[in-house]
C-alpha cells in the first residue's frame, strides 16, 4: 500500500515551516513542501505483514543507508502520530529482516525476484540487489530504531528481527577488525575501478587497528586509501553506545551489551591511534582513510557519514577543536572533492563528475554549523540550484546548475528538508 494522499499530521507540519519561512524565504518553503511530501507519495510501500519498503528514487531497490535518511525528518511529525511511526517502524522491522538475510548486503528488492547485480562474483541471492560490504549499512538501521524510540517511546520494532540482527551486526564488525580472515569478497566484471575490489575482492591491503573494515564508502565506490573507513567507524562508536542502553534498558541481555561495549571501546581506541594525519599546515585532523600501515587520506566524500557529518551523528561536539581543523581543511582545496564554480561550492564524490557538488554534503556543512547566516547561505544556494524543479538531486556542476545526475533522489529532498527544520531550530531528540 502506497500513500495515496498526505497525511493530516505531515501537511499541518508543512503548513507550519511554511509559516516560518515567510515572504522573505518563500522559495524554501517550495521546495520544502515540494521535497517532504515527494518522499511519502512516491517511495513508501507499505506490506500486508506491517513491513514498510522504500525506494530509492529512481532505483527499484531499498538501500538500508537511504532507507533511514528518507524517513528521518517525520521523527518530529511521528512523535503525534502513531500511524506515521508505525511507518517507520514497519521500516525498521524490514531492514532487520534483510541484515539477516546477508548482513554483508547493501541493497535489496522488495521481493526474491532475482533483480539488482547478479552477476557480481560473490555471494547473491534472490532478495538481494547489490552486495557491497559498507559499515554505514549496518549502522543506520540501529539509527532509525533507536531514535524511533527515543522520539515515540515506541518498542515494537525491538523484535526478534532485531535481535537476531544485532547479534550478526556485531558478529560482522569483530571478523572485520581483522579482514585478513574474513569470508567476503567481492568483484565486479566493469571498466570503472570505483565500483569492484583488487586483490581479487579482498581490498586495498591492511594491517589490524582496532578500528572495523569497509570494502565501500557511501557512496557505494570502493575505499581506495584504505579499508579502515574514519567516518564510518565513528558512527559504529555512536550505534554501538545506542545498542548497550537498548540492551541495558528496554532489552535485558548483558552479553550482547558487553560486546558492544567492548566493540566501540576498540574501535575508540583505533580511530585515535590510527585514524589521524597532519594537514598541510602540520596540524592534527581525522584521516577519512587509513590502511594501518602508515597511510592515510585527507579527503571527504559527499556522502554521510562523511567526516564533516561527524557532530549531526552524535560523535563529538561542532566545537572540538580536531574536529574544526578537519572541517576547515576539508572545506578547502586541500580536499580533492571540494569544488568552487560560478554558482555553488561544496564537496562532491568520486561518484559523480569533477566539479558536481551534491546537495546531501552542503546540507550537512549547513547542519554542523552554529551560524545561522552560514545555514542560510547554503538553503538560497540549494534551491537557486535546483534547475527549476523544487527538487534536490544527487550532484550539480558548479558552473552549470542545469547539469544535475538523478532526477529523483530521496535522501537528498529529506537532507534538505531537514536543514529548513534545523534553521528554525526543530531537530529530531537524540
């Protein structure tokens, strides 16, 4: 079942924003309203068995990374209306339902139909579409239900699913701390190096860190500085505290609270031992790749988790002082995806074209900001670029807005629809 029509509890929200922005920012409230209604109407598919399917957009499949993103705005409306968090919750319980069919899994069909990357050599089956090992798949599904719960107080999406699922996500990040023995590999049969593994599927080489491995960053490329993924492990350091207060004080099970505690202490340790570099002005920032053999990369990607996403995923504080070196140096030339043109600058991807900068990243910057002047900036630039059509997209020339990749990108309408919330200071409760 697909929303037919808005909810009554989502249009007085939109109503409200609208409000809000007033004649002087009446261009945000389009494209707001436009965005936070587009991911209900076109991506919810709600099953007879009280599960809920997203796509994408324009990919008929379900990312378990996207799949949080899209929904995470209507925490605050959810918080009102039981039907929405059932929604959400009903998601909740179909990305668990998918990490235990193969925990190693990106993205999934909706149904064993046999869609996706079948020809990848390595371990498909029918549900699954695309098979690229990244942390950040497992880590935001323990996202969404937690601050499901902590936004509702609701409990149900805590199921058997669930548990069972913790248990193999946990599993994963231990056998990937040291990736010398573990069972997965992955290679694809194309020209472009971004999208399959060397060392036949294993990965660039690595030494263990304490920190867990990533075959792919967000943005589904290949990690190619190293497979200790910086971001990525600091939103397992967060997941992983989220796990021993679930399993502490609504699901009494103190093993799996023990090793999650023990997980993140490791991984903690590993990201300050060996998850740092100097920038070029011989200052101590975070590396967004290490290997554990002495390399690291100054880099960041536009997708989150990201190192300037760090703060909005609850690991450390907008005012560290580490953290404010790494941002102003990634917000830089320093950065190889740092991009400046006639209409925009912003951090693009190796996934898109040199000079495409990507809405979700210059949200994000928007949202690990104090400054409200600074979070404006980047809300009139966002929709001057939107090429006319009220719509985020995944990446845009700098020079030429006109240029865009994805028509239709969800995660990217939600990142944009959550920077309006945050400017008038309503964020989802951590």
């Amino acid at each position: 079942m697909a929303y037919k029509d808005i909810p009554n509890s989502v249009q007085v929200f939109m109503d409200k924003i609208t409000e809000k922005c007033g004649e002087e920012h009446q261009d945000w409230a389009t494209n707001f309203n436009a965005a936070f209604a587009n991911t209900l109407l076109t991506t919810v598919k709600r099953h007879e068995d009280g599960t809920t399917f997203l796509l994408t957009g324009d990919i008929p499949a379900m990312w378990l990374r996207d799949s949080t993103a899209q929904v995470r705005p209507y925490l605050v409306v959810a918080k009102e209306d039981e039907d929405l968090a059932a929604m959400i919750s009903g998601l909740v319980k179909k990305q668990f339902f998918y990490i235990n069919i193969d925990p190693y899994a990106n993205a999934f069909n909706e149904e064993a139909n046999g869609a996706g990357h079948q020809d990848d050599h390595t371990e498909m089956n029918d549900w699954i579409w695309e098979r690229k090992y990244e942390i950040d798949s497992l880590c935001y599904p323990v996202q969404l239900a937690y601050l499901l719960y902590k936004n509702t107080g609701r409990t149900d999406q805590f199921n058997e699913d669930f548990v069972n699922g913790v248990k193999k996500i946990l599993e994963v990040f231990e056998v990937e701390q040291d990736h010398n023995h573990s069972p997965y590999n992955f290679v694809r049969d194309t020209w472009r190096k971004e999208d399959t593994l060397i060392n036949d599927g294993k990965g660039v080489t690595v030494a263990p860190t304490g920190m867990t491995w990533s075959g792919f960053r967000p943005s589904d490329d290949a990690c190619a500085g190293g497979g200790y993924l910086v971001p990525s492990n600091m939103f397992a350091v967060v997941i992983l505290g989220y796990l021993e207060e679930i399993f502490s004080s609504v699901l009494e099970d103190t093993a799996i609270v023990e090793k999650a505690k023990t997980l993140r202490e490791e991984i903690q340790e590993g990201i300050e031992a060996h998850g740092r570099t100097q920038n070029a002005a011989d200052e101590d920032i975070y590396a967004y790749e290490v290997d554990g053999l002495g390399n690291a990369s100054i880099m960041d990607d536009s997708n989150v988790p990201n190192l300037i996403s760090a703060p909005y995923l609850g690991y450390g504080s907008m005012k560290d002082e580490r953290y404010l070196r790494t941002r102003k140096t990634l917000l830089s030339k320093e950065n190889p995806y740092f991009y400046e043109g006639k209409y925009a600058k912003g951090i693009g991807s190796s996934h898109t074209p040199e000079n495409y900068i990507w809405p979700i990243a210059m949200a994000m910057e928007g949202m690990t900001t104090d400054d409200k002047a600074e979070k404006e900036r980047i809300l009139n630039q966002l929709v001057a670029t939107d090429a006319g059509t009220n719509l985020m997209h995944e990446g845009f020339d700098v020079d030429d807005p006109t240029q865009y990749t994805r028509e239709w990108f969800s995660w990217a309408n939600m990142m944009f629809c959550e920077l309006v919330m945050d400017y008038f200071d309503i964020q989802v409760e951590k």
